[in-house]
C-alpha cells in the first residue's frame, strides 16, 4: 500500500469539488498556513471530523547517545502534535 502523494490528494479533491488542481492547492496552501498561526497564537487548531493540532511543552530529560552509550542532557522544548477526534478513530476501525 503506498502513501498518497500531494498531486495525488489536488487530483482527487479536484475530481471531488470540481475545482481546478490550481484552487485546490491554493485552499490547502492557506490552510495549513492559517493552522500554523492558530496553534502559534491559541495553542490548537481544531480540524472537525479529523482532530486537532496542539502545542506540548515538552520537559527537558535525561537521554542516550545511541553510538556511544553516554548520557546526555535534552532541552525543554515546544512540539506540535496531531490528536485524533474519536469519530475519526470509529471511521478507520
């Protein structure tokens, strides 16, 4: 099973709103645009039916060095992650 590509998801959503590739791109450009400032801003970005973009603050903690096996010390820092909505979740099990 392969992922679907971005020309994949503009032809798709192009043949499914009868809209040019050019539009699709276009709306989907300015929405991921508007979630990134929204999370920035607010903290989360609420995509109905899908789920929810959310800014963590992440602890600074104790990890490994893989190659040599010595401790190192990991930095605070702010991430970005996806929470899944639960009608999501039920749709694809």
């Amino acid at each position: 099973m392969s992922k679907m590509t971005k020309s994949q998801l503009l032809e798709v959503m192009s043949k499914e709103t009868d809209l040019s590739k050019k539009d699709v791109g276009s709306f989907l450009e300015k929405l991921s645009t508007l979630a990134l400032k929204e999370v920035k801003n607010n903290g989360e970005f609420v995509l109905p039916g899908l789920g929810k973009l959310v800014k963590i603050k992440r602890a600074a903690r104790m990890g490994r060095n893989p190659a040599t096996g010595e401790q190192i010390k990991i930095a605070a820092k702010t991430v970005v992650k996806f929470k899944v909505a639960k009608a999501a979740k039920e749709a694809v099990l």
